[in-house]
C-alpha cells in the first residue's frame, strides 16, 4: 500500500539556519504530495503542495520538489525563525478516484533564539 | 469564517464509559474523516464519509463508530472506551474532487 517515510525528529536548529525535512514516499500511479504544519495545541494547517512530478510548492519560505526518479518531497527553508517552530508532515493523496490522505509519522522542530 | 470545529477540546472518562465527540464544518464540504494522532505514529485515518449516509472504514477502525446524518456534522462515538484509545483526535473535511483537507483544532481524549 501506499505510504510516507519522514526523517525522524526531533530537530533543533538555531535562528536562521538551513532546514531540511527528508521526505519519501511509495505509491503506485502519480500522487499528490503535500507539506502541512502542526503549531502547538492547533490543527494541522496545509503548508504547501505538488500535484505532479518536477512541479515546486513553496509558502511562507518553505519549498519543495516533487521528484518522481528519488520518490521524494523533501522540505527546506533557507532561513528559520523561531515562529516555525513546529511539527512537520509529509502526506499523499493517491492517484485515482480514492483520494485518502496518507501522513508520514511526523518530524519536530524547534528553533532556538 | 471557514472553519471546521471540535467539541470537546479536552475530555477525560473512565474506561467503557460512552461518549460523543463532535464535528461540525461550515464550507458545505461532501467529505470528512477522522483521525487520531499518536507519538511516532503520525496520524491515522479512523473513519471517512464521502457523503450523507455513505461511511467506511479507515486504517484504525475497530472501537469507534460513526454516522453522517447532515452533511456539514460528522460525530465520532466510543460505545466502549478503553485506555488504547487515549489519544489526540483530529477531524477533517475537503470538498469533493479536492486535495486540500482542513483539520479542527483536536480533542484530547484520556481514558483511565
């Protein structure tokens, strides 16, 4: 079945350092891939999104890039603050008529001032 | 406001003691779902309601139920609780033929 393998958290960097969030994913067809953000004691909001291979998604100075040769979306942000300070998901939604939402486990982040 | 909301916010009971957590969203979306999220588990699919009266089963089934009378409100049910469903929940809605899902703002639920 289909299914999402995040890096594990949790990660902790200092102010305005690089971040990536290693993302993999195993689906037959052509998915869609998505980034949504947990902030403390809230919902899960959309971050960002690619609905085809090659295709960039970015929002609020995170990005990343659906490739199809590697099976990954990993996601980066050139400068964190500590407003992202946050739990990260990586998810898909299979091609085809099904469309459920399959999440990876979950990566923590904390920035530090 | 577009938004999907969750009653209670927080809730503890007693094992096998029945409750009721409730769903409501407000965007006339044909699909919502339920999840529970669990440390190093990420979130997992419950149940899932494509539409009025049309339910099935998620990944974690086995001790919920559901039912999907109106179309903006979709209650989750412990007949039974037990501890294992201790756990952070989560609903979820999207319109129909769309990717984005909008999530509530979760209740957590403690059964002792």
């Amino acid at each position: 079945g289909d299914s999402v393998t995040q890096m594990e958290g949790p990660v902790t960097l200092s102010e305005e350092a690089f971040l990536t969030i290693n993302c993999t994913y195993t689906a037959t067809g052509y998915p869609s891939l998505f980034w949504y953000v947990q902030y403390p004691g809230e919902g899960l909001q959309l971050l960002l999104k690619a609905t085809k291979a090659d295709d960039k998604g970015s929002n609020k100075g995170f990005e990343a890039t659906y490739r199809k040769e590697t099976t990954s979306f990993h996601l980066e942000k050139g400068s964190v603050q500590v407003s992202d300070s946050a739990v990260y998901f990586c998810a898909l939604v299979p091609g085809g008529s099904a469309r459920q939402l399959t999440f990876g486990s979950g990566t923590q982040l904390t920035v530090l001032p | 406001e577009a938004q999907v909301t969750q009653n209670p916010r927080y809730l503890i009971t007693v094992t096998g003691k029945k409750l009721t957590v409730t769903c409501s969203q407000n965007m006339n979306h044909e699909y919502m779902s339920w999840y529970r999220q669990d440390p190093g588990l990420g979130l997992r699919q419950i149940y899932y309601s494509m539409n009025v009266e049309v339910t099935d089963k998620g990944d974690v089934p086995e001790g919920y139920k559901v039912s999907r009378k109106e179309k903006r409100n979709f209650p989750l049910i412990l007949e039974s609780p037990s501890p294992n469903q201790t756990s952070l929940y989560f609903c979820a809605s999207r319109k129909q033929g769309g990717d984005e899902q909008y999530f509530g703002p979760g209740t957590r639920l403690t059964v002792t």
